[in-house]
C-alpha cells in the first residue's frame, strides 16, 4: 500500500471512529476517487499547513489593501515573500471578510477553487470545513500561487 493510501485510511478511520463530520465531509471523505486520494494525501502535513497558513495570510495582505489600513499593509507585505504579493493581487478577491483565523482564511480561499480539497485539507489538520467561500476574478492564478506555494 503506498504511504498516501496509509494516511487516507488512517484519516478516515480516525474521522469514522472517533470524531463528529458534518454531512458534507461525511460524503467528500468517503467517496473520494483514486486520484483525489493521490492528490490530497502525497503532500506531507508539514506542506498541507504552510500552505494553508500562506494563503490565510495572503487573505488578509488584500483586505488590509483593499481597507486602506496602512501598517497593516505593511506589515503583511513584510511577512509574505514579494513574489507571492505581487501573484495574489492578480486573483482579484473580493469577498467581505469576517473570520480572522488564518487557517479558515486559507481554507476558504482554497475552496472558491476546490471544495472538496478544501474539506480534506481542513479535515487533515483538523479544522472544520470552510464555512466562507471567497470568490476570486482568476481561478488559474489561484491554481498557480498555490502551486508556486507548494514548491517553496
């Protein structure tokens, strides 16, 4: 069994034995396909969470922008790689924003493009699923700063 096939089983066994699932994550976890198991399983938890984290911080780069509050501004810019600043103001996000937990930040962000990766994803690192779902102008460059994330 390949170590991703190990870490969906055992994520759905711990999920199915021991813990609460909304309906939603009742029926993305148990009806992923092979592919989707492949996908959201090879990377390492350690990825899973930095990714999620970068993109909850990006979220709240553009709503410092978009508010026009100055030293948080800078001080977002200041902790996110310039690369990525300038990739994230190409998205075009645009949903009001009242959560301020990077990690739900960052999960919703990555459910206006793919829920179901987003429901595992939140399940992986234990969190519930996104309640807020960001809409964003450009889903391909979405697509491409998660991916510049990953490979970082």
């Amino acid at each position: 069994m390949k170590k991703y096939n190990r870490v969906y089983q055992r994520v759905l066994h711990y999920y199915l034995s021991k813990a609460q699932l909304a309906e939603e994550e009742f029926l993305v976890l148990t009806t992923l396909t092979e592919e989707e198991i492949e996908s959201f399983f090879l990377d390492r938890i350690k990825t899973v969470r930095k990714v999620i984290y970068l993109l909850g911080q990006i979220v709240e780069y553009q709503k410092s922008k978009r508010d026009i509050d100055y030293l948080s501004w800078v001080g977002m810019q200041a902790l996110i790689p310039r690369e990525l600043c300038l990739i994230s103001d190409s998205i075009g996000l645009h949903t009001q924003i009242e959560v301020t937990d990077k990690n739900s930040l960052g999960l919703g962000l990555l459910s206006s493009i793919d829920r179901r990766k987003a429901i595992v994803w939140g399940l992986r690192l234990k969190h519930s699923a996104p309640k807020q779902k960001l809409t964003v102008d450009s889903g391909a460059r979405l697509r491409y700063l998660i991916n510049r994330i990953s490979q970082s």
